[in-house]
C-alpha cells in the first residue's frame, strides 16, 4: 500500500493548483538532477485544468523539458478527442517550449504498429514524470482490463483497440510506466470511487486494475474520488 505522503487528498477546487505544485516540483528536480526533464502527459478533463494552472508557472525552465503523451486516439492532432490537441490548448501553446521537444504520438497513422515502433524508439530509457489519469473500470492511459498490452515486456508502445470509439489508440506499455522515476496519478469525480479504492487498496491485480501498475506513485484526488477508501489518508 502507498504511503500516506503519496495519496493526497483535497477539495475539488484545490486539485488542480495543488497538482500543478507537485508536477512543478518534479520537472524543476529532473531539471537540477539531470540537465532535462522527459513529462509524459495524460488525456481528459481533469489533466486539462491542471496544464492551465502550470501553465502559470514563471519557475519551469520548458526549454529544458521533452514532452511525451501517453496514448492517443487514431485522430488526426486538430480533432476534438485528440489528447494532443488538448495539451497544446491548455498547456503546450502557452509556455515557451521549442516544438522539436513536443513529441506528438501518431496514432492516426494508417500502420499503426509502425508507429508505435517510432514512438517507442522516441521514448528516453527512462521517463522522469509520467502523469496519468484513472478510468471508472480501472484503466490508466489505453491500457483496460484484460487488454493483452498489459502482459507486455518489451514493447514499450503498442496498439491497441480500446472500449469505446475511437476505439482504435496506441498507448504505452507497462514497463514504460514500472520504469518511471515519478509517476502522478491525477483522479476526481465520485464515478472514480470504486477504481480508486481497487486501486490502492484492492488484490494485486494490475491485469484486471491496470491503474495498479502506478500504485507507488503520487495520487492526487478530490474527497469524492477518495470516498471508497476503507483507508482514507491521515
């Protein structure tokens, strides 16, 4: 089970300045530690409103930041779905970073293996951040339940059809997540409840909680998505 300091928990309207600090904090260590910073974003409503609030940052050297995605939907980057151009709107068109260090993943590619193959050998070795996010059934980037990406160890990016249109999506793979120096995991709404409860506090089951695989990072969640916890943080 995670430590109390990295399950945290805040009033919704906290969550996204409160993530925003923490991801800052992160980016500015890798950026002292190793010269850089290798973020890999996640898609969805509540990443959006994070990215506006670092958006506000002055601190973060962006220069010094290579921006990675951690799945995307076969959709051409100016489509609604497209977690790319979600990014770029909320976050990526608002700071100053050089556009050779955001690294769009092609899903809307017609061979789709072949580029998560690219994408892959884009990947650094070791990613210094990955934010992620949690699905109602447990899944985290496009990796669901019962997906066979989820026994991969080798492949770091593959593609894979996902529940709901557009069904077809690259994602990166579980080692990808394993390895990361740092991983946040940002969660809010009630419907998330159950998943995060299986998720911190549920069998070890990452094949059926896919969300499992970044038990040891970050959590970041509103009271409602932390309401099913039998052990809520002190």
């Amino acid at each position: 089970m995670p430590r109390d300091d990295h399950r945290i928990v805040v009033a919704p309207e906290a969550l996204p300045e409160v993530a925003a600090r923490h991801i800052a904090k992160l980016i500015e260590q890798a950026v002292a530690d190793r010269g850089r910073a290798s973020v890999m974003l996640a898609g969805g409503s509540t990443p959006r409103a994070v990215h506006r609030q670092l958006a506000l940052n002055p601190r973060i050297a962006w220069d010094k930041v290579e921006i990675f995605f951690g799945d995307e939907r076969a959709v051409p980057p100016g489509d609604p779905q497209s977690n790319y151009r979600m990014a770029r709107e909320s976050l990526l068109d608002a700071v100053s970073i050089p556009s050779s260090q955001i690294h769009r993943m092609p899903a809307d590619r017609p061979d789709r293996e072949a580029a998560a193959e690219e994408y892959a050998r884009r990947l650094p070795e070791r990613m210094d951040l990955i934010i992620l996010g949690l699905g109602e059934d447990g899944h985290t980037a496009s990796l669901f339940p019962g997906s066979s990406a989820l026994r991969e160890t080798v492949r770091k990016v593959v593609a894979v059809i996902g529940p709901k249109a557009p069904a077809q999506r690259l994602t990166v793979t579980p080692p990808v997540i394993v390895a990361a120096r740092e991983k946040i995991i940002l969660v809010s709404g009630s419907g998330k409840a159950v998943a995060v409860a299986q998720a911190l506090e549920g069998p070890d089951q990452p094949v059926q909680c896919p969300a499992q695989l970044a038990r040891d990072g970050i959590w970041i969640m509103d009271r409602d998505a932390a309401s099913g916890l039998r052990h809520p943080p002190r």
